[in-house]
C-alpha cells in the first residue's frame, strides 16, 4: 500500500480543437464527406506503460491506414513508460503542461492525476463524438468511478473481474525439495508464513518474495481499501465510517509479520525500493513466491518465460468478502492540453463498434504479430508471452471490449465469462463506494500525511522499522498530530455524499 499525494488545482476545460459533424443518424462517420472537408492529417500522441514491442510502430501504421479508410485523418505516435516510472513520468509531464491525446491510466495515479486537473472533463465531448461509447456506459453505470466533482474525467474498461489474492509458488522447486501442500490448503497468513519458512529453507540463496504480510491481513478483516492516502472502511460496516489503516489493530500484526520475514530473509529489501516490477519478477523465474489474482490463477498460460517453470496456487481466505474491481482499474483518459480531443474520441468510438479496428489495435497484424487458428488467437512461431513482438502489449487494458475479444493461449475459451461468473460469487461484491475522491480542502494535510508514509509507515510495512510495537505507535501519534481527524473528517462528508445520491 502506498500513499500518493494529490495537488489540488481547478480543473481547466481548453478548446477541443477541430470539431466535424459528418455523422449519420447511428453516429458513424460517412467517410467521403469527411474526406471531402478533412483538414490535414493530424497526429494522436498516446502513452501506455511497460516496454515497446519491435512491431509497435508498423502495427499503428495499419491501424493509421484503417482508421482512414473509414474517414478519420489521423496517424499515430505510440509511446511507452516503463511501469516502475510510469505514474511519476505521467504526473510530471502533466505538472509541465506537456502535450498529448489520450494515456492509460489505473486507479491510484487516475484518482492523482484527475484530482490535479490533468484530464479534459467529456461530459459534452463523450456524447458528442463518441455516441456508441456514451451508450455502452449509460448501460454499465460506471462512469461514476470516472466521476470527479460532476466532471467525467476518464473512460473506465468494461470488464467485470475480482482480483481476491491467491498465494501462488513455484510448484516445480518446491516439489522438489519435497514441499507439497495439500491443494488450496495455504488459505490463511500463519499458513502462508509456514510455506515461506519451507521455502527459504530449501532455496537459502534464492530471492523470495516481494509481498509484505498487510495485503494478507487485508483480505481477512475485509478491509475496504479507498485508494486514497491509506483511508478505507470495512465492508460489513453499514455506515461506511472512514478509517486510517494504520490506526487499525491489523496494521500492527501485519507489520510485525513483515519484520519476522524480513529478519528471516525471506522478505527481499529491494523491495521497499519499488524499483522491481513483480510481475516480471515472477515470469522471469527470480522468485518462488508471490500473490496473484483470480485471472492469473486460472490463466491457461501464467506467462512464465521457461516452460519447465510451474505454478501452484491456493485462494486466500476463501469465505472472507472481497469487493470487485473497480471500474477504474484501468481506464483510458484524455489530456487536458489534447490539441485533437475530438479525434481521439471518434478512434475509441470506432473501436468500440468495429472488430476489425479490435484485432488491429490489440493482436497486431495476422502473420506477423498473432496467428489466428479458427477463433483463436496465438503467437507466431518460436514467439511468446515474453518475446512477444506485439501481443500483451502494456496498457491495452482500457481499449479491450468483452463483445470483441478472442480465446488466446493465455485467456482460453469463455475465460472472460468465467471471470465475470466469478465477480458475481457472494463473497465477491461490488463496492458501495465508487467514486473518486477530492482533496481540496485538506491537501496540505494529506501532503503530510504522504510525507509521514514515506519517513515512518513504508519502512514500517516493510519490516525494516526496529521495534515494530514502538514505530507503530510513534507513526500513529505523527498522523494524529498532523491533523488526522480533519482528514477523516472531510472524506467522510464526501462518502456521505456519495452515498446519498447513489445508494
């Protein structure tokens, strides 16, 4: 858990450039009378997260060359941040007033980077150019997760998943160093805490885990995390009072946890750095433990990067309730310098209605980048997961619709589905608090309550504190002192307010 900090500015509606109404009565462009009155070819510059793919740019040349035959002038720049720098880069380009169209955004960062003003709002513009899109969401009912201050500020993803942890290991290692728990039978921390100790005493030199133990006791207080600054409620709670998860008594467990795993080796120290992606961590083989969602679970194809490599898996907390993910969790967002917010619109409009446009953006070009086999979708030959050279591209996320998506080696099947299915489980439920949050009434507060994560609480989570009962406590007091009821005080009246209006 990290706290972000939010700068609060006014929020600044800049003019959308070009608008052009050659539209039919569905809202489709009619191509020739674009073409007829287009102005010159205009260039949409996009940012997403994670590593260029070698075919990147010739892929987006097709999809330019698509887009145009059906009358929209536009080409492509596709940019990439790696994902370990990819929130502060967004934030401090935003922060120097630079130029783009659209980016993936996700959660945290979003709710950042929406609270700063950074994002054109599209209450006029989304119903305007992007008719089919506007549709689908007055359908869904999640642009509220987008919502900040009656501005729709972002353009949430449309799939329907929970990601509950699983603890997942390295089941090739651990069988042979003769570890074999029974199946789904590491359920709780204290049975996770057994496993690791297992681990690290077969494998003493190899790096363990990157996981601190508070994602663990999250899940078994059915801790409702807001994703803003480490406030939350518990989901049983019917009033929704706002708390500080440092305040909690499941705070001091998890960090004495994380000390005794850190003590013991088993918690690597590079990661308090946040400097190793652990996703890429885990595909790559440097680690034996780690946690994984539902979706990763079940995935016919974990990414691994050797084939020999194997995973076992284990629900965390099976009974405990776990709220879904948000609408927000990966969303496409318009800048609010964009010089062509029309443009971009009428592309992700087109997307939303076109399959072929679909299979362009996210597999790439048949041959090339994927090989269709019936209606799946795999790699090419002596290609994938990670020696894709377009598939699984970083930040695709916001642009994938359930209408148009294909099995592939990775997501078989009805894989989606299933995953909607499982969202719909009891324990699974949907989170009475959707919205996004402003800070700005109590910035300076929440300015220094970061501040106080990153001098006392980080080291804290990460086991690096001495003595865990007194750094607590000296990190309780510090929060209280630094004006943690008025925090509290303010976000409260705001899910209060969301409450009333959309319960």
């Amino acid at each position: 858990m990290r706290i972000l900090t939010l700068v609060c500015v006014t929020m600044i509606v800049i003019s959308a450039g070009y608008f052009f109404d050659k539209t039919s009565s569905t809202g489709r462009v009619d191509s020739e009378e674009w073409m007829k009155d287009a102005k010159a070819e205009v260039t949409l510059k996009m940012y997403f997260g994670g590593e260029k793919k070698a075919a990147t740019d010739e892929v987006w040349r097709e999809v330019s060359q698509y887009v145009k035959s059906k009358g929209l002038n536009v080409k492509f720049s596709v940019n990439f941040i790696p994902w370990t720098d990819y929130s502060s880069k967004l934030l401090a380009m935003a922060a120097a007033g630079d130029r783009w169209d659209l980016n993936f955004d996700s959660d945290t960062s979003f709710r950042q980077m929406a609270a700063r003003g950074s994002y054109l709002p599209l209450n006029t513009l989304l119903p305007e150019y992007a008719p089919h899109l506007n549709e689908r969401y007055k359908s869904d009912r999640t642009l509220l997760s987008t919502t900040l201050d009656g501005d729709i500020v972002g353009l949430p993803w449309a799939i329907k998943m929970n990601q509950r942890p699983y603890a997942v290991w390295r089941a090739d290692l651990a069988e042979l160093a003769g570890i074999a728990p029974p199946l789904n039978s590491i359920q709780t921390v204290e049975e996770v805490d057994t496993l690791l100790h297992q681990l690290k005493e077969a494998y003493p030199d190899r790096k363990l885990s990157l996981v601190t133990a508070l994602p663990f006791y999250m899940v078994r207080e059915e801790w409702l995390d807001l994703g803003f600054y480490g406030l939350g409620c518990y989901i049983g709670d019917p009033e929704m009072k706002v708390r500080a998860i440092e305040q909690q008594p499941f705070y001091l467990e998890a960090a004495e946890m994380s000390r005794r795993w850190n003590q013991a080796d088993i918690l690597n120290p590079d990661s308090i750095l946040g400097l190793e992606d652990s996703a890429n961590q885990w595909r790559s083989g440097k680690l034996l433990f780690t946690i994984t969602s539902h979706e990763w679970a079940l995935a016919a194809d974990p990414g691994f990067i050797d084939s020999t490599y194997r995973q076992q898996i284990s629900l965390l907390y099976p009974k405990k309730r776990q709220v879904n993910r948000s609408s927000s969790s990966n969303v496409i967002a318009i800048n609010r310098n964009s010089e062509h917010p029309d443009l971009a619109l009428r592309f992700l409009d087109l997307l939303e209605t076109d399959r072929t446009l679909f299979d362009l953006v996210i597999y790439g070009m048949e041959g090339k980048t994927y090989k269709l086999e019936g209606d799946t979708v795999g790699y090419p030959d002596n290609l994938n997961f990670s020696t894709s050279n377009y598939m699984d591209w970083g930040g695709q996320w916001g642009f994938w619709k359930p209408q148009f998506l294909r099995p592939t080696e990775t997501y078989p099947g009805d894989f989606w589905r299933e995953e909607a299915a499982f969202a719909k489980l009891p324990q699974n439920v949907d989170s009475p608090l959707g919205g996004l949050m402003s800070d700005y009434k109590i910035d300076k507060e929440l300015e220094r309550r970061d501040e106080l994560y990153e001098e006392l609480g980080k080291a804290i989570e990460f086991g690096m504190a001495g003595n865990t009962s007194d750094a607590v406590a000296k990190y309780r007091q510090r929060q209280m002192d630094n004006g943690l009821e008025t925090i509290i005080a303010e976000v409260q009246r705001q899910v209060d307010q969301y409450l009333l209006f959309n319960r």
